[in-house]
C-alpha cells in the first residue's frame, strides 16, 4: 500500500482522487487557547472531504498559551464549496473555541483607500492591484484635497473629496463610514492621510484600518521630520505599517521596512528613501491583511508568512 500523501510539514494531504491542477483553492485561518491535537483536527476535517494542503503556517505562543494557524488547500474537482466546508467545520472550531474565517483564496479584498498630498503609497497600491500583484479591489479613493482625483479616476476608481475641518470632522467621519458600508469595505488603508481619526471611528474600523508612517517617531514629531533626522545624523530610515487603534501611531504593528542610509544624504535623499520604505511596508501590510495571514493578538500581531 503507498503512503498518504503529505505535506512539507508532514501532514497527511490528500487521498489520490485529487488533481491539484483541478480543485478550487481555499483560506482557512484560526486562532484558539493552545491545546493537543489542534492539528490533527484541522488536518482530519480536510482529509474526510478530500482536500489537499497546499502549504499550511502555525505558530503556538508559549507565553500566553494561544494557537494560531493559516492552511492554504484546495478542493477536488466537484468537491464542497464554501458554504459546506464553513457549515461542516463550525463544530470542529466550537469543539476547540476558535476564532475562524474560511474564505476562497481567489477572491479580492474590497479595499478603500484614504490619502491627503502625498501620493507616493496609493500611486503604489493602485498599481499593484491593476497588474493583479495584490489580490485586493481598490473600490473608492478618498482624499480631503482634491490633488489625486485625475490619477484615481485614470484607473477607473471613484474619488471622493471630502474636506475636513475641526468643525465639520464628525459629519466627514459620518460621510466616511456611509461609503464603507455602500461600497461593502472590508479593509481601509489609510495611505498617508493626514487627518487623526476620533476616536469613535477607530472602534468600528478596529482590525479593519492600517496605517502607515515613518519610524523616527517619537523622536522627530511635528514637521519635516527627515529634516530633523538630517540634523542628527541618522544611520537609518524606515517605516511602520499597523492596525489603527485610539493611540496614536501605536495600533499593532503588521510591518516595517528599515533602509540604511549614510552621510551622504540630505533631508531631500532621505525623504525620497522614506517613501520607498513607506510604500513597502505598507504593500506588504496590505498583502497579508488581505491574504488571512495576520491575527491580532492582544496589542501586537501574528504574522503567519
């Protein structure tokens, strides 16, 4: 008799009926209070409806006794569908008390994107979900001045201005949150927007919203910090992409980019290194929201890459 197949991590994968070529492909994360055979009933559910482990991601924090897993598989020809793998593995995540979310790989992340006058990270985002390097859908674009319009509306993406002033910040946040739910967003990316958002929005966009910005914080705050950065001599540059939360620039961090850099930049070489960090990190943060592979963990984040 031949052995089962399995995966790189040793888990068995598959009966022989499925052609990986063939079977629609799947995204099923979770998190739970670590325990014992976790693993073994994840890996049975698949395996009783025939499905082959593409590549599977876990980690088990010691500290705080908590699991976390991401499997990629795939489905055989005619095999379950979405709503049946999800309906059938509810009592397999009851049993065990996991958080979960089962999705098809193929599908894109409906992402709304916010920016100010730097155009440096949507420039980024916008093209790599038009050449299909990020499985996300760019589905509106909005800015409180009006600089990126043309760009936006070239790549066939509604744009929306929406001033912001301390008088009208509530009624703004309000117009915010109507077009997050009339376009369906399911991650908003805040691509150097340069407006604080309150307090009460952060909580119903909480693990939903990423931001980014430069690493000098908190020892260059205020204007011109590279020029800043200059003036001490700063050996290196980077950026910090995270989740948006009520503290300021301290949601949990999903990514950063760091450059090395020497005495022969000026403030205009590191400002120029600073947006190559700041569109790496935050394509990568983006990348992984939208691929399942990060999971909040108290005030820091599980990364399964």
């Amino acid at each position: 008799m031949s052995a089962e197949p399995l995966t790189p991590s040793g888990i068995p994968a598959v009966g022989p009926s499925v052609n990986p070529a063939e079977g629609e492909g799947f995204l099923l994360t979770l998190d739970c209070t670590e325990s014992p055979g976790i693993v073994h009933a994840v890996a049975e559910f698949l395996l009783k409806h025939g499905c082959y482990i593409v590549d599977i991601k876990q980690f088990g924090d010691q500290r705080v006794k908590h699991f976390f897993m991401r499997v990629h598989f795939l489905t055989g020809s005619g095999g379950p569908g979405r709503e049946e793998l999800r309906a059938d593995f509810a009592p397999v995540a009851g049993k065990w008390g996991m958080n979960w979310r089962l999705e098809p790989r193929a599908r894109k992340e409906r992402i709304l994107v916010m920016v100010s006058k730097f155009g440096h990270c949507l420039n980024d985002l916008l093209f790599r979900a038009r050449n299909g390097e990020l499985p996300v859908e760019i589905v509106a674009v909005v800015s409180n001045h009006e600089t990126h319009r043309g760009l936006v509306e070239w790549h066939d993406i509604p744009y929306h201005h929406i001033p912001v002033t301390p008088e009208t910040k509530p009624a703004a946040e309000a117009q915010l949150l109507e077009l997050v739910e009339n376009y369906r967003v399911e991650l908003v990316v805040l691509a150097r927007y340069m407006q604080v958002l309150s307090d009460s929005l952060t909580s119903v966009l909480s693990g939903r919203a990423i931001n980014i910005h430069h690493s000098f914080l908190p020892s260059f705050k205020g204007a011109k910090p590279y020029h800043q950065a200059f003036d001490r001599g700063v050996k290196t540059v980077g950026a910090t992409a995270h989740y948006v939360n009520s503290e300021l620039d301290e949601g949990p961090i999903i990514a950063q980019q760091v450059i090395e850099v020497d005495h022969s930049y000026g403030p205009e070489g590191l400002v120029a290194v600073g947006r190559d960090a700041e569109c790496k990190a935050l394509t990568n943060a983006v990348r992984w929201h939208a691929e399942g592979r990060i999971i909040l963990s108290g005030n820091r984040t599980v990364v399964l890459r």
